[in-house]
C-alpha cells in the first residue's frame, strides 16, 4: 500500500515537472504569431487610443503585431470575460482600466468578473485626473462659493452623468458629502451629459481631465477643484477637493495591461518591459498629453497591488453612493 502511494506521489510530481517544463518551454519559444489585445470600449476614445499605443510598444518591444480587437458592452464586461476565459498563454491580452477592473466588478455583479483571481497584472500604463466643473452661469468661482450658492438654492441645481460610471460615482459622493440638494439626471453616456452641462441644463459634474480641459480652455466651463491627492500640472492654480476638506477624493481614473490568470511569468515579464520602454518615450509623452494623462510605470507586482487597492475603493464607492444596474 505504501509503495503504490509512493508511486502516486512520484508519478504527480513527474506530471507537475512536465508541465513546469512545457510552460517554461512555451515562455521562451513566445511571441511568435500575432498578439491580440481587447479594449472592451468602442474604437475611438481615449482609452482605445492608448491601447493602440499600447500595441504600438509590444511590437517594438518583442517583435510581433498587436491585433486590436473592440469588444465594449454590459459595462466593459464583455470583452473582460472574453479575456478571462482565454487561454493564457501571452496570446490575449486585456488593455483594462479603472472602469473595467475596478469600477465594473462590483457595479455588474451578475457578470461574475474578478479582477484579481481572473487576470494576471502586466504593467500599468496611464493616470487620467478628474475635475470638478461649473457651468459659467453658475456665480461661483472657488468650491466654497459653489456649495453656498447650492445650500441657497436647494432643490434648484442639477448634475448629470452615465449611472455607476466615475462621474457619477464621484459627483454623488460630494453632494452627500457636501450635504447638498443636487438632484442627478441619468445620460447614456459622456457626451451627451457634457452636451447639456456646456448649454446649462446641468450646473456641474465631477469628470476626467481628457473630456472637461478643453472646455475649461475655451472659457465654456469653470474649473474649481481637482479630485485627487495632488494639484495638477496643467491647471495648478486649481486646489484640490482634498485640500478644500473632502480627503475622499484621491482616486485617478487610469489604465493598464492585464492577462488572464495563469500567463507565464517570463511572458508577463517581456511585456512589462517593453510597456515600460514605451513609456519613457517623447512619442509617449506627446500622446498622452493629448488626453491631460501621464505615464505611470509598474512591475507586474505593483501593478497587481494597485488593481487590488484600486477594486477595494472603487467597490466601496460603489456601496456608498448605491449606484446599481439591471
């Protein structure tokens, strides 16, 4: 009876060496076909911008063509399933961000998408800020301006934004925060929200740099405060809703690189460098200022600690502010 489970056991650990060695074996023999990488948002946005430079680096970096496939829909978990059951073998590749990895997966809870135990973490990629802005109809120029004006006019004031989106999430959580009468009205999405916040029919919303600095430059919106940690560069003179007495609002939108789970670390590895690479380049640089983003470089370990971080406090965003979807 012992010899035979001695046997077992030897017979076990000869199978896991096996696969240990056709693992490594696949790592070194990788990339050598084309490389596919989702953006689960339609083409043309920002975050599908990034991702195609995203490819553009990959490429330098190992030698193959990065394939960009669109998968949006059911809140970016489309194409976030679709990469999640892939096989992992450096093939697929999910171009995700704090939307899909962190805002998703507790607001879609029925697509069942783990961001941690689903996805190995490649690098990250990129930081987008948010701003919080008034119509200039609006008679105030500071936040502290801005919250008396709504305390007198309770009732009177409105905000719009896609329900659950980080818009959403972070103006909900001022006006309860703030203690203000600010009723929300619900958009299919960015543009039309900004659409009817540039002629007036709202009066403020809490959104990224990349949709809001524009208007902001052509005096069409007022900038007043910057959700995050820290000042930003483009608009320094802007303070912080952390310095004006909200310390909830630290949280940049971003993006970055993930694999499904199980992906060979050696792969992981070649991919991280050639991202990093490509970020420390003036063609990066120049891109990603279009969008009011920088550049922000990870080892897949960091990265994975900061998707982590990030899904804890964009969930818990999610249960404070109650946003659901059907």
């Amino acid at each position: 009876m012992i010899g035979r489970r001695l046997l077992l056991v030897a017979a076990a650990a000869s199978l896991g060496l096996a696969a240990q060695a056709q693992t490594q074996a696949q790592a070194q023999a990788w990339p050598d076909k084309p490389i596919k990488m989702v953006v689960p948002f339609p083409p043309g946005g920002p975050i599908d911008t990034m991702a195609r430079l995203a490819g553009k680096f990959i490429t330098d970096g190992v030698g193959q063509q990065v394939v960009i496939e669109n998968r949006p829909g059911a809140g970016s978990t489309i194409g976030s399933k679709a990469v999640a059951s892939s096989p992992p073998d450096g093939y697929t590749l999910l171009f995700g961000s704090s939307g899909s990895l962190a805002v998703a997966p507790s607001l879609y809870l029925k697509a069942g998408i783990d961001p941690v135990k689903m996805f190995a973490p490649i690098a990250s990629f990129s930081l987008l800020p948010h701003v919080m802005v008034v119509n200039p109809q609006v008679p105030a120029k500071t936040l502290k301006e801005f919250i008396a004006h709504a305390k007198a006019n309770p009732g009177k004031l409105n905000y719009g934004a896609g329900l659950g989106t980080p818009p959403y999430l972070l103006s909900t959580l001022f006006v309860r925060k703030a203690g203000l009468d600010i009723a929300y009205i619900p958009y299919q999405g960015a543009a039309p929200a900004i659409t009817d916040l540039l002629a007036g029919r709202t009066q403020f919303t809490i959104d990224g740099t990349v949709a809001l600095l524009p208007h902001v430059r052509a005096g069409k919106l007022r900038a007043i405060a910057m959700a995050r940690g820290e000042r930003w560069p483009e608009i320094p003179d802007v303070p912080t809703l952390v310095e004006s007495g909200f310390p909830d609002f630290t949280l940049d939108a971003w993006t970055g690189l993930v694999a499904p789970a199980g992906t060979p670390a050696p792969i992981l590895e070649k991919l991280n460098a050639a991202i990093n690479a490509g970020l420390k380049t003036p063609e990066a640089k120049t891109a990603l200022d279009r969008f009011s983003s920088i550049a922000k470089t990870s080892t897949p370990k960091e990265f994975g600690a900061f998707v982590v971080d990030q899904a804890k406090r964009w969930g818990e965003l999610v249960k404070v502010t109650g946003a659901k979807v059907e």
